[in-house]
C-alpha cells in the first residue's frame, strides 16, 4: 500500500495520546510499523527545549498549508514573548528560568521568521506514543 506522505513533507499535526494532546507543524522524516515520524517544526505554546520526533497517525496529520504556518508563527512569537515575561516576572523560579527554554523558543521564532524549516536544533529527542512529551 503506497504512503500518503512522502519524506519532506510539511504537515501539520493534530497528536493526541491519553496523556497528551499537541499541535505542530513538522516534517515527515520516515516510516514504520504503520506510523510517520515526524519531527516537530513549531509548536501550539509549547515550552520545549529541543526538537522532537514523535510516531504519528496517518489520521492525525494534514499537509500544511501557508495559512497554517502564518498561525504557527504567531504561536512561536507568543510562545516566546511569554517565556521572556516569565522569566521577568519569577526571576527565582527554575522553571520559568530554564535557559534551554527561552533558547528553543528563540531558535524556533527565528527559524519560523526566516522560513528556515530545515534548520535544525542542536538536539532532538524521539518520543515513543507511550511516553510523556516533557
């Protein structure tokens, strides 16, 4: 049976697990045991601090569209604007201070802003359905 999406394709991503539930944009980097491997590009508000590869559903994915990477980048620009302020407003607190944040999220609006969406982040993390996306 062919494949619906080929290797480089930009989709948008519509994950949900019992634990989880995520919207991205990403890029189709494989296949197997009848799911894709995508790895995220942005994400709906997320905090990550590295990019990551999750096992996705045929049913959960869509090509994207340009309007979906205009909505995505306005995420990734509040995403990030909202790091920043939390960072002013707790200054003490180690979860808002987390420099891997604020670094991925600026990496991530810079990559966004430029059109650069096959830049890739230092680290990536694959991420199995049954684990926590953290």
């Amino acid at each position: 049976m062919p494949k619906l999406f080929k290797d480089g394709d930009y989709v948008s991503v519509s994950y949900s697990t019992r634990r989880e539930h995520l919207n991205f944009v990403g890029r189709v980097v494989g296949y197997e045991n009848r799911k894709y491997l995508v790895k995220s590009i942005v994400m709906e508000y997320s905090r990550q601090k590295e990019d990551i590869i999750l096992h996705v559903n045929t049913y959960e994915m869509k090509i994207a569209t340009p309007d979906d990477f205009k909505k995505y980048l306005a995420f990734a620009k509040d995403t990030f604007n909202n790091i920043v302020k939390d960072q002013i407003d707790y200054p003490d607190n180690s979860y808002y201070n987390n420099p891997l944040k604020i670094l991925y999220s600026s990496f991530v609006y810079k990559r966004m802003e430029d059109g650069a969406l096959r830049r890739n982040f230092t680290t990536t993390k694959t991420i199995e359905r049954s684990n926590y996306v953290q």
